[in-house]
C-alpha cells in the first residue's frame, strides 16, 4: 500500500483505516484520464487525501464529512487534460463522481460534488457557489477551505517554493507544512 511507512506515524493513527479504505477504492475502481502524468497522479491524490484526512481529524469532523473530503481527494484530478492550470478539471470530475455513485448505486454526496467542482476556481467563486447551494450548509464552506489546503499542501511536489503558506485558510493546515515535506520525501522514497 502507498505510504504504508507514514501510516504508522503516531500522527497518522486516527485516519489509518479511513486512508487505506478510500485509498484502495481509488486504486480498484477510479480511472484518471491522465495515468502518466507528471504532477497530477493517484500517488497525488493519496497524499491530498491523507493531508485531507489528517486536517479533518484535527477539527474534529463527523464520519460523514471525512467521506466527503476522502470521496473528493480520490476524485478530484481524475478528469484532467493537462498538467497546466486545466480549468474546468474540477467539474469534469465532480460530474464523473456523480456518474459514477449513479451508475455503481453508491450514496451521492453534494458536498464532495462542490468541494471537487470548485477546488481548481479561485475562493470567491468556490465559497460563493457553495453558499448559494440549498443542499449544502456552513460546514460545505469549512470542508471546501480544508480540501483546499490539503491540496495546497502537496504543491511541494512543484518546487521548494510553489506553496505560499500564507494562502492556507485553516490553522491546521500551517501545522501540517513541514510534515506535508516530509510526506513528498517519503513517498518518492516509496516509488523509486
């Protein structure tokens, strides 16, 4: 399994068995239209989904919001067509979600749709559209602004200087910076 030696970090613990059942859903049943990518892989997404995890756990969300940040984390670069700024890769892949719990008989989440849709848009946009969405309340804004962040904190794989710490929205995530390093090493370790 993919960061199985970060897994047994203490901090990891909490979200261990969350990580491991969203991450082999992934693997066994998500389909990127990009495989080869450079930036925006699986191996991408699991690391935004264990951050996402993470941040979660420390603000204390209920089960059902973990599944929605997990259900966004493997779904959200699964729909692109480049590796560039690719606007519009969010709603490809909110809409292949949707399809897909659809089509597999699998609870829909509008929260995870939102969070997925608007995750490649600028937060005025993305915070506003969900605020206007009946079937979403406060906490879509809050699960929204952590995906965000746990996305934000993978930048490192761009470069030592492509995250700005100061646009990460949670205090949470300003705690996982140099643990969000450490996880990039580690699982280029694991794919050499």
């Amino acid at each position: 399994m993919f960061l199985a030696n970060i897994l047994n970090d203490p901090v990891c613990q909490p979200i261990k068995k969350p990580y491991e059942l969203w991450y082999k859903f992934m693997e066994e049943n998500i389909e990127f239209w990009m495989p080869d990518s450079e930036w925006h892989t699986k191996t991408h997404c699991a690391r935004v989904l264990l951050l996402a995890l993470l941040i979660g756990n420390q603000k204390g969300l209920s089960d059902e919001e973990m599944d929605a940040l997990g259900m966004a984390a493997i779904f959200h670069d699964s729909r692109r067509l480049d590796d560039g700024i690719d606007e519009g890769h969010g709603r490809r892949a909110a809409e292949y979600y949707k399809d897909y719990c659809h089509e597999h008989h699998l609870p829909y989440n509008a929260q995870t749709y939102y969070i997925t849709c608007y995750h490649d848009q600028d937060d005025s946009l993305g915070l506003s559209e969900i605020a206007k969405s009946p079937c979403l309340s406060e906490r879509g804004m809050l699960l929204y602004q952590i995906f965000k962040d746990a996305d934000a904190l993978d930048r490192f794989r761009l470069g030592p200087d492509a995250l700005n710490v100061n646009m990460l929205r949670t205090e949470e995530a300003h705690g996982l910076v140099d643990f969000a390093k450490y996880l990039l090493q580690k699982s280029h370790e694991t794919n050499l």
